[in-house]
C-alpha cells in the first residue's frame, strides 16, 4: 500500500479539500463531495460510490488497501475536520448520476406494505433540516425525498453529518416543483400538503394508499402551486404559543402516521 503523507495545511490537496467542503458550485463543477466519519463513509460504500481518496490520520484504520489513501498529521486533520469524533476518516468521493423520478419507483422493499411513500420538500434551505428528514425517511422505510427547487445542495457537509449517512441510504432525486406534481399525478400518488390553513388533522387523514407529504419552509410555507395540486390539507395540532414545528419534526410525525395506518391496515387484513 502506497500512502501520501501531508504534514502541511497549506498543501494543494488540503486546500482542495477545504474548497470542496465550502463551494458548493466547485462540488457541482468537478463532480465531487466530502464524507467525514467512519459510519457516513460506510453507508457510501454500501451505496457503490466511487471513493476519490481517503485522508487520515492512521492508514490501518482504513482497512480496504485499493483505495488512495493520503496519511496527515494531527493539525492538518484538525483543520480539515467539522467534527472532532469522526475516526479520523475524510473522503473525497465522486458524486454519482442524478436519480430521476422515475426511478423511484422501481425501489422495492421500500414503502410499508409496497405501497409508495415519499416526502417531498419545497425550496428547503438549510442543510441540516434535510438531513434530519432523511433520517426520518430512512427510519420509516420511505419510497424516497424529493427536493424541489433547492437552495442547498445534497453534498452539503453539514447534510451528510446531519443526516447519518441517510443521504447514501433514501433514494432522493432533485427536481423542480411541476416535475414533481406532473409525476405525482401521473403516478396515482396522493398529495398531501402539510399547511395550517384549510386543512385537517393529520391523523383524521387516509394514508394507507401512495403518498406524497409535502412540506415547505418554516418561515414561508408551501408555494400556492402545491396548495392548488393538493389532494388534501393537513396539519398537526398545535396546542402551545407558537405556530409552528420544525420542517424534520413534523416531517417525522406524518411518516410515522403513514406508518401506523399501514401497519394497522395490513393487521386488520
């Protein structure tokens, strides 16, 4: 095994690596992200992509010999590190193919009951709500996340930490609002936007057949696009002062209601 040994921060490659983990128009440029830790990087594998380089701080906790592996010192590692726990493992990994909508549904063993699940998140712009709601997708078993008109990118250092990994576990796929509502409907798949206004309880809400839960951002909602595509309204009580819940918290409740009613559906059959 040949190992590179960096003992300096100002070395191109760990520059490159720092440009990497900040710019994500360099990650859609040159067609790379970061991983960092040893359970992010394991899901990454798992999900066949490709590694670039490994960087660490002891090449015998890698493992796998095939791989580039670059050797740094203490500081370098602190310097190119979001978090102190990670194993001492960063990779650089190459961003696979886009999913398409289509694909999605060809995921099986995905959906309780085989029937298809989906959440579906409109213009979310902060890169650790959507890690959350992956790991929340990934929990429930769900079909897959669709992200529509994004304003972070899926690579985002702080979705892959945030996430656990589950950004390499959910089928998710990248689109824009009307592709998603076009497939939704040609597909048979309930809408189901989660708003205050007009609306339902959630658990007075059918959700055994496919679904789509929708939800928008915190401070602005969903667009009126979505409200008009609605099959129906629904919303989680809220018995406090305030208005509302946390785009993953809520993300979770509903999955998780989907979850019940199915279960309970398929108990009863």
């Amino acid at each position: 095994m040949s190992v590179e040994i960096i003992s300096s921060a100002q070395n191109p490659r760990i520059k490159h690596l720092l440009a990497l983990q900040q710019k994500s128009s360099l990650r859609r440029q040159e067609g790379l992200f970061v991983v960092e830790g040893r359970r992010e990087l394991e899901h990454c594998i798992h999900a066949g992509m490709d590694i670039e380089c490994i960087y660490c701080l002891d090449p015998d906790t890698v493992g796998d010999v095939s791989y580039n592996i670059v050797q740094v010192s203490p500081n370098v590692y602190e310097r190119i590190a979001y978090r102190g726990s990670t194993e001492g493992l960063i990779a650089v990994i190459r961003s696979p193919q886009p999913r398409t909508l289509e694909s999605l549904l060809l995921q099986k063993g995905r959906g309780v009951n085989g029937q298809p699940l989906f959440v579906v998140l409109e213009r979310v712009e902060k890169p650790g709500n959507l890690g959350a709601v992956l790991r929340s997708a990934d929990a429930s078993q769900a079909t897959g996340v669709i992200v529509c008109d994004p304003l972070t990118d899926l690579y985002n250092p702080n979705l892959i930490r945030s996430s656990l990994g589950a950004v390499f576990t959910v089928p998710t796929v990248v689109c824009n609002s009307e592709q998603c509502i076009t497939f939704l409907k040609q597909n048979g798949i309930q809408i189901l936007t989660a708003q205050l206004q007009d609306s339902r309880l959630y658990y007075d809400t059918p959700m055994t057949s496919p679904t789509a839960i929708v939800m928008g951002t915190e401070s602005t909602g969903l667009t009126d696009v979505w409200r008009m595509a609605a099959d129906a309204h629904i919303r989680i009580p809220m018995l406090g002062q305030l208005d509302s819940l946390n785009v993953s918290v809520s993300a979770a409740i509903l999955l998780f209601e989907a979850v019940r009613q199915r279960h309970l559906s398929c108990m009863q059959h």
